[in-house]
C-alpha cells in the first residue's frame, strides 16, 4: 500500500458523507450495487471514492479501503 499523504501532519479527514460512501461500497464493492443502496447516481459514488483515494495519495480503491480498515473507519 502508498503511504498516505498527511495533512499539516495529521491523516486526511473524511466527510460523513463520504465514509458512508466507503462503508457501503466496503459491504459491497458494486459502484452499482451502492448507488442503488444510498440513492445516488454511479457517478456521484465514483467520485466520492476519487476524492478520497486523492485526500489519501493513493491510486487503487483497495488502498482506501486498507486504510480505512486499518484506522477503524469501517
């Protein structure tokens, strides 16, 4: 896994939004299947999971996840 990017030291924070975005998408990785769940578009949930995988530095949504895993966010 990227190490992830740090913010004035500290590690980037999630809008509740977004990591409930990240917890679904977690229970069940379908961009489709969580749309569907929160009432969102596809698109909309890609982009919630792009602009953490960016606060984070990192590429793979996988990553996002082992990080969140890791930080007990899920």
């Amino acid at each position: 896994m990227e190490e992830p990017k740090k913010e004035n030291g500290n590690a980037p924070e999630f809008t509740a939004h977004q990591l409930l975005v990240l917890k679904t998408w977690a229970e069940q990785p379908s961009i489709k299947q969580v749309a569907a769940e929160l009432n969102l578009s596809e698109n909309t949930v890609q982009t919630h999971l792009r602009r953490m995988r960016r606060k984070l530095g990192v590429s793979r949504t996988f990553d996002l996840w082992q990080y969140a895993s890791n930080e007990g966010l899920l």
